[in-house]
C-alpha cells in the first residue's frame, strides 16, 4: 500500500505471489475462530527485513462476510493495536463489510475466513514506510494492516478503511485466479482501483496521480517495481479499461491471463498499443463529458486539484512523456505524437466539442489539425 502524507512516501509491502505446491497445500480456516482466541502469525518485517512472529488476539468474528480481525498482542511497542481497534471498531466493521461486498458482488464472495491482522510489526520503524501488506505465499488468507493507519483521517472513513480495503484486493485476486497474483503493474492497478469502487477518494491517490504528472518520462506503464507515480499511472489506466469495457476490472480480478495478453484479452480485438494510445491521449486531454474512453469519470485532470494536468509540469520539452507508454515506437495519434509534434496551433474535436490547442500547452507555433476519428491511428 503506497501512500502520500505530506511530501513523506508510504510503500506497499505487497508481493506477487505465484501459487505453487506449497500455496496449494497451505489448510484455509473454513471455520470460524473463536473470540479471544489467540494465535501466532509470521509476519515480515519491513524495518528489519526479517520475519517475525506476532502473537495476536481475535477481536472481532463477522459471518457474513466472512471475516476476522485480530490484534498484535504486545503492547510495549509504539502502539497498542487492541484499544486502536476498540476505538474504531464500528467504523472498521462497518466500511468492511460494505468493501467486501462491493468487491466481491461480480467475481463471488470467499469460502474462507479472511484474517485481518493489525501489527506495527509490518513496519517496526518508529516512523513507518509500509502501512500494509498481502504476501500469498506467505499467508493466502490474511492481510496485513499497520495500526498508524487509524491517523491518518479523511472525514467519513481513514487510511486503515482504505489500506484494508487496497489489500483485500490483492488477497481477492490472488485467491480467485488460478496463477495468484497478475505482475505487479497490473496488480497494483487494480488494487488503487479497487479503492474508488469502494467509494474512497483521499489525497493519497490524488497525490500518486500528481506525481506521475511530474514524473511521465520516468513512470513506466509495465514495471515489477512499481513506486509512487506507478500508482497513480496504473489507477487510471484500470479505470479507464473499466470505464471502456464491461466488466473490466472484475474479469481481470478472475483471469488466468497475464501481462499485456490479460489486457488484450480484456480489450477483446484492440491491441495493446492502441489501448496505451487512447489512456495516453485521455491523460492529456480528460475531456469532463462522460465519454468512457476520455473522460476519467469523476476527475477533473485539468483541474487545479491536479495542478492544472500533465502538460503544466515543466512546459514542454524534449524530455517529456517520451516514457508514458510501454512500447517503442508510439502510433502517430498517442500522446507521445502529440507531445512530440507541439508545434502545431490547430484544434482538438472530442466528441464535437472544439478544444484548442492552446487549453494544452502554454505556447504553441504553426499550425496543425488533429479530428477526434484520427484518435484510433486509423
């Protein structure tokens, strides 16, 4: 999970995790536990890079969703994870149980009890970097959440509502596929998205998009190491693919496929560059009219929110956005065309509505003409 609070970065500590024979044979807790029963689970550590075991408590059983939550029990640390829980037990139980039924509402709910474990012990630093974690192959059913998480406030519903919710995610499409876990960009996507389904919209993903605003020509769309600005990217490449495909971010939580076949078989006859092309020129432009290829819905990327898009970073130059996609060399009409070919002073028509080309650039020479059918390459 890879947040923003104030210039500082929180990271995910999640893998992708493969299933193989020990995944497959690791025993699910069909039953429920017992309240106040006590446990040990084996955590990772990211402050030390090692793996430690967290005796913990079970607060709270839900049946329906299937769930508990359980509470790192040695409080002699810096939080005391038992009364943090206390203290926020109606909203944690209540925002839960609306986020797992709204993630699980096309793809079906889990026939186990998912643990929900609140530790410090993901990040033991007395100022943390990872706020939470899934590792499959570590534990197929659990999810990890750092009590810090409750600190960080956004009215209705905190970090801890929005970390659970991101790493449900991952722990979802692990357990529904049959590979576990799709590569890390795609996974991430998902997961961020994942969050607005739930209906969370803080700073955090406002700021990952920001700074892949800031960063284009250095945040790859296909990476194993997605950071900060890969967030932001990823987010609203899933979005998109939902917003333009039925189903979209369900039947990739469900598909066996990975990589650029899972989003071509997503896309059904489009490749893959011609899918990178339209989310590229979406990005520039983000027309606010509802078009589910050009419109992020609910975004304003022009917005001052977002500091005014993509292009106000810096004005244009021979640097920018010749990263923004994953192939080389880019179709004539992506982003990258258009970044490349700046000079032009023409007009930009997105579902008949007239946009010029200086609402893009802060300066612009010559004169060139781009109609909204050219947007496909063809």
């Amino acid at each position: 999970r890879n947040t923003l609070n104030n210039i500082k970065e929180f990271r995910c500590g999640f893998k992708p995790s493969n299933k193989d024979n020990i995944n497959n044979n690791m025993l699910y807790s069909y039953s429920a536990p017992n309240l106040n029963d006590i446990r040990n689970f084996q955590v990772y550590d990211s402050a030390t890079n090692n793996t430690v075991t967290v005796n913990a408590k079970c607060v709270y059983v839900n049946s329906n969703p299937k769930y508990a939550i359980w509470v790192d029990t040695n409080n002699t640390d810096n939080y005391n994870e038992e009364a943090l829980f206390n203290a926020n037990e109606d909203n944690v139980k209540s925002h839960f149980n609306n986020d797992y039924n709204t993630l699980t509402a096309n793809v079906g709910a889990l026939n186990f009890y998912v643990d929900v474990l609140i530790t410090e012990k993901v990040d033991s630093a007395p100022s943390p970097n990872v706020i939470g974690y899934f590792w499959g192959f570590q534990d197929p059913q659990r999810v990890n959440v750092h009590p810090y998480t409750f600190s960080l406030n956004y009215g209705p519903y905190n970090e801890f509502n929005v970390t659970l919710a991101h790493e449900f995610v991952h722990l979802l499409e692990y357990n529904k596929t049959t590979i576990g876990n799709h590569s890390a960009w795609i996974a991430e996507g998902l997961a961020t998205y994942g969050e607005e389904l739930c209906g969370y919209s803080s700073n955090i993903r406002i700021e990952s998009i920001k700074s892949f605003f800031e960063y284009p020509d250095t945040t790859s769309l296909v990476t194993n190491n997605p950071d900060f600005s890969n967030y932001g990217k990823s987010f609203l490449f899933i979005k998109q693919l939902d917003q333009r495909f039925t189903n979209a971010w369900a039947n990739m939580i469900t598909s066996s496929l990975n990589g650029i076949n899972l989003i071509e078989n997503i896309n059904g006859t489009e490749d893959f560059q011609t899918t990178v092309d339209k989310f590229n020129i979406a990005v520039l432009i983000d027309t606010d009219d509802n078009d589910p290829t050009y419109d992020f819905r609910g975004l304003n990327l022009n917005s001052s929110t977002f500091n005014n898009g993509i292009y106000r970073y810096n004005g244009w130059n021979n640097t920018r956005l010749n990263n923004m996609g994953a192939a080389n060399p880019m179709n004539p009409y992506s982003a990258y065309y258009l970044y490349k070919s700046s000079g032009f002073n023409g007009n930009i028509f997105v579902n008949s509505i007239q946009l010029l080309f200086s609402n893009f650039v802060d300066n612009s020479v010559a004169g060139w003409n781009i109609k909204y059918d050219d947007f496909d390459g063809n």
